[in-house]
DNA sequence: GGCAGTCAAGTACGC
DNA sequence: GCGTACTTGACTGCC
C-alpha cells in the first residue's frame, strides 16, 4: 500500500496545474507554462519522496489544451526529455502514478463530438504517462459515464466504444464508481463485458451502493486487477460535515480512517487521499498507518 | 494586493 | 425548453 494526494502539493509554492484562457493561447506562453507545470511535478515528486507518498495523481492541466484543436504544437517531441527522466525517476523511486480526466470524458456519450472530444482526452492523458516510460500499472480513471436516460443502452455503448479505442488507451483506462449515477456493482457488470480493471471509490460507495461492505467489495474488486495492472487502486475521501452531501471533507477524520484501515484487511492496494488539505492529511495518514504490514513509504 | 466573476469541455434535474 | 447545480483550482478584470 502506498499513500498518495492528487494533482497538487500546498506547500511548496508551485502548481503543476497553471494553465491559462483560451483566449490568451499562444505558442509562447503555451511553452512557458508547460515547462513550469513540469518543473513543478518534478518538485512534487522530489517533496512525496522525502514524505514517503508514493502514489500521485498527474494533473490533467499538466499541459493545457492539449487535446484542443487550438493545440498544434507537436509537445511530445519538445518535451520528450523532460518525460523521460520524470519517468525515470518515478521509475527509481518506486511510485505509482495515475491521471482522472475531468468530468467532461464520457466514453458512453451518445453525441459523437462529446465521443470525440473525450477520446481526444484520453489520447493526451494516456500519451503523457507512454512519454514517461511507465509500465501498465500506471492509470487513467473515467467513470462510466452518463444515463441520458437508459442506463442499459449506455452501458452498451461504454462496451462498444471502450472496445474500439486504441489499445495503448485501453492498457491504463480503469473505471470508478460515482456517487449518483454508476455504482460498483453497475461497474462490475461493464467489467464482466470488458475486463476493464475498476478502482473502488469508497466515499461514493458509501452514497450510492446496496450497501456491500467494504471487504467484499475488494475482495471482488480485486480480481478485476491483473498482475500486469499493478496493486488495485482506491480512492478514499470523507464527508465535510455541514456541506451538502458528497462534499469532500478538507481534513481527513483520523478515527474514520484507521477504521478504514482495519475494516480494508487483508487487502491490499495504493489508496489514493482525495482531501482537500493534500500532502498535510496525506502525511497523517501515513501517520496513522505506521506499523501496518501493508504501507510502503520507499523503493524496495 | 485583494476580491468576485469566469473558465474548453457535459449531464441531470427541477421548474 | 431553459436555467441551474455540480466541482474546483486558477485566470482575469476591476477596485
């Protein structure tokens, strides 16, 4: 197991997520900003090393517009240096690495520019993580998608579209349960048809199961994970109180996750934090997880 | 320097 | 059919 936060650290001064209108792209300050994006990443791994967090999500800003039209520019090659050695670092140091295109990606959408768009997305998320040099336990997470009113037909459609993408995305595409729309057990019906690894969500779990406890659930989860996919991921965030339902908390509750962790045996995975405080619960939780056989905090 | 409104992209839902 | 909520960090224009 291996503790993680997502996208950005807030205490190092830097972002690796700068990004800029549309209105004000140009091919300078496109160079600029991605040049910075990356030098920060490179900060946040260095920091994550020094912490013992090992798990990170890229930012899908990381290099923006990349899948717009407006985006000519060949970046691949440009930068393909830099990638390589962020690669070869994360690569020496142990980490797992995975990238969550926003809600915008829907891969059941019925519209064929929505479609379009999204596999455009999923090209640059996954073309990032090849540019590296990472194996295929390094991910790109989508939910299943939209409803648009007929969950069986969408289904059918995520089967058939995730079917015909290009098998350089389908080796690092895994699927999430949300927390409205597709449960883990609607996940495990597309998995059935698609062998598509699922992550578990247990936040939206909680907000949108039949109530499955959370040991079966990876136990069942787990198997959707091949030894080449790498360890299963999951995803783990907790309740802001006083915020409408499904709000993320900003801290993490430290009595709700050591239960976590406890209720979580003798499973395995890289858990990925979603709080808003980042790196700071992040380094709580591995506080509290000292002493459990399962945490890794350095390359082995 | 600080603040409020806005931003590439979509869907669901209430009225 | 239309407007709004959802989510969220960063940009941008205005004071």
């Amino acid at each position: 197991m291996r503790i993680g936060y997502p996208c950005i650290n807030r205490s190092i001064g830097c972002t690796p997520s700068m990004t800029f209108r549309l209105a004000s792209y140009s091919e300078e300050r496109f160079l600029s900003t991605v040049a910075a994006n990356l030098a920060c990443l490179q900060k946040i791994l260095t920091y994550n090393v020094e912490h013992g967090l090992l798990f990170l999500r890229i930012t899908s800003d990381l290099v923006p517009f990349a899948s717009h039209e407006v985006c000519t520019f060949p970046w691949q090659e440009h930068f393909s240096d830099t990638f390589h050695d962020l690669g070869v670092y994360c690569r020496d140091h142990g980490f797992r690495i995975s990238m969550h295109p926003d809600q915008f990606v829907l891969l059941n959408a019925p519209d064929e520019g929505v479609l379009r768009r999204s596999i455009d997305e999923l090209a640059y998320q996954t073309s990032v993580l090849d540019l590296m040099g990472l194996d295929r336990a390094a991910k790109v997470q989508i939910h299943a998608g939209g409803v648009y009113g007929d969950k069986a037909a969408s289904m059918d459609r995520f089967v058939e579209n995730y079917t015909r993408l290009d098998p350089a995305i389908r080796a690092r595409l895994v699927i999430e349960n949300d927390e409205r729309l597709y449960s883990v057990a609607d996940c495990r019906v597309i998995h059935q048809r698609t062998k598509i690894p699922i992550i578990l969500d247990v936040f939206h779990h909680a907000l949108n199961s039949q109530g499955e406890p959370l040991a079966e659930v990876l136990s069942a989860l787990s198997k959707t994970w091949k030894k080449y996919d790498g360890l299963p991921m999951v995803d783990y965030s907790s309740q802001q109180q006083g915020k409408r339902q499904g709000a993320h908390a900003e801290h993490i509750v430290p009595e709700d996750f050591t239960l976590f962790l406890q209720d979580s045996q003798p499973f395995d995975y890289d858990l990925m934090l979603e709080i808003k405080d980042k790196e700071k619960s992040a380094a709580l939780a591995l506080a509290l997880a000292a002493g459990d056989p399962r945490l890794v905090t350095r390359a082995v």
